[in-house]
C-alpha cells in the first residue's frame, strides 16, 4: 500500500512535468507542418486507403460478412498506435540524458509521457475511424456497421492496451539503455509482428495450427475483442476482458519491475 501511495504522490508530484514533455513533443513533431495535428487524422485514413486498394483490389484480400474497410482500418490504428509508442518509449530515456545527468527525475516520466503523447494521437484517429463507420450506414463497403451500446466496452479494452503497451515500453526503454543495439533489432521485431498479427487478413486464412499459436499473440486478443464489438455487434465475454486485463497489468508491472530495478545505472551508461 506504501508503494502505491508513493507512486501516486510521484505521478502528481510531476505531473506538470510531463505535461510539459508531451507539448514539447507536440511542438516538435508538428513544427513547420501546414496541416498539424490534423495529420493524425488524414494519417490513419490515406493509409487505409493505400492498404485496402492493394490487398482487397491486388491480392484480392477479403473477409467474408464484414466491412473490410473498418476491419482494416481498427487493425491499422491500432497496431501504429503500439508501434510508435513503443519505438518512442524505448528511445525515451537515452534521448533525455542530458536532463537525467542534471536534475533527479523519476526516470519512467520519460516512457510514460511518450506512451501517452502517442495515445493522445491515438484518441484522434478514433474521429476518422468511427465517421468510416458512420459511413458505412450510406455504402461505404460493402457492409453496414452498426454503432451499439457494446462500444461502451471500447475505453476499457484501450485501457487494457495502453498498460501493455506501456509495460512493453518500460521494459524497452530498460534495455535500450544498456544495449543500443536494441534500437535496430527492435525495428525488425515490429516488422514481423505486423505480419504475425491480423491487421490486414483474417485469421481464417491460416491454417488451424497457426490459428492456435495466433492466441499468444497479445496485440491479436486486443484487436479481436475491439472487432468484435465494432463489426460483429457481440460483446466480448467475461473471460475476455479478465483475460485482456491481466495480459495489461502483469506486463506493465514486468516492465515497471525491470525498469526500477535497472534505473539507478541508467546515469552510468547514458
């Protein structure tokens, strides 16, 4: 109880902080952009368009009952929302060192503000993604997607995502401190997810093996349970969502774990 009280007194404590962090990054990734911020919402769009014209026009990709086109694009921010924050997060730390080696700072401000400038990105494609859905009601694809009282559902699924993606982005701004080259092989290891992931296909293309293995894949529970709702109108069961809980808890308290237990070296080898 002592330790989350303390971590709470620290969240508040620089909370200020990291609002100033996430509006430099803001400052700084939309600097000199005629457009600004409403990059985050052509982004996800010019991307689902790009991707549906070569896998459901070229490759003839398709999924059988559903609007391919939202199927798409819930897969697509999703799975950029991840990507980016953490390859952000893991950067956070060495990019930072400067400040580190001056003042003291509770080192995890770094990968969490970066976490949470990229969901604050990820918040604004929802606009895009749910008016794709909204078109749909006038022909957009070649299914209607209907807006029901299980999207209720949707923040808890997202805040299940942001634990896991912030524990992975802990653990990953941990490493990346002792081990540069992690930034490489990193790179790498999202490029395999994306395709081990269905962003793009259906499951059902795989043959029943593969589906299995598909189940150990975190990033595909959070994607199945998001689409289950948007595109089947079903809400996710019980079992589900406990099961989406703890894969977000038990990896955001690994990361953090590892994390503490590594930061006062960090000043070492910055």
């Amino acid at each position: 109880m002592k330790t989350i009280n303390n971590i709470i007194a620290n969240f508040k404590k620089y909370w200020f902080l990291m609002t100033q962090i996430i509006s430099r990054d803001f400052k700084v990734k939309y600097k000199r952009s005629v457009l600004g911020v409403v990059w985050s919402l052509l982004y996800p769009i010019l991307m689902m368009t790009v991707m549906a014209i070569v896998f459901s026009q070229m490759f003839k990709f398709k999924v059988e009952g559903i609007n391919y086109l939202v199927y798409l694009m819930t897969g697509i921010i999703m799975f950029n929302y991840f990507s980016e924050a953490t390859t952000s997060a893991m950067t956070s730390v060495v990019d930072n060192f400067l400040l580190i080696n001056k003042v003291y700072i509770p080192k995890y401000v770094f990968p969490l503000a970066k976490c949470m400038f990229v969901g604050i990105n990820f918040l604004l494609t929802l606009i895009p993604w749910l008016a794709i859905i909204a078109l749909s009601y006038v022909g957009l694809g070649e299914y209607t997607c209907h807006f029901n009282w299980a999207y209720l559902i949707l923040p808890y699924i997202f805040v299940c995502f942001f634990m896991f993606t912030v524990g992975i982005g802990l653990f990953l701004s941990c490493v990346s401190v002792f081990l540069r080259d992690v930034f490489y092989i990193y790179g790498i290891i999202v490029t395999i997810w994306n395709y081990l992931t269905p962003v793009f296909y259906s499951i059902e293309i795989l043959p029943e093996k593969l589906q299995f293995l598909m189940q150990f894949n975190p990033l595909y529970q959070f994607l199945t349970a998001t689409r289950s709702i948007v595109l089947y109108e079903q809400r996710p069961s019980g079992m589900t969502l406990l099961i989406l809980f703890a894969i977000g808890l038990v990896t955001l308290l690994f990361g953090a774990i590892v994390f503490k237990k590594n930061q006062d070296k960090y000043i070492y080898y910055v």
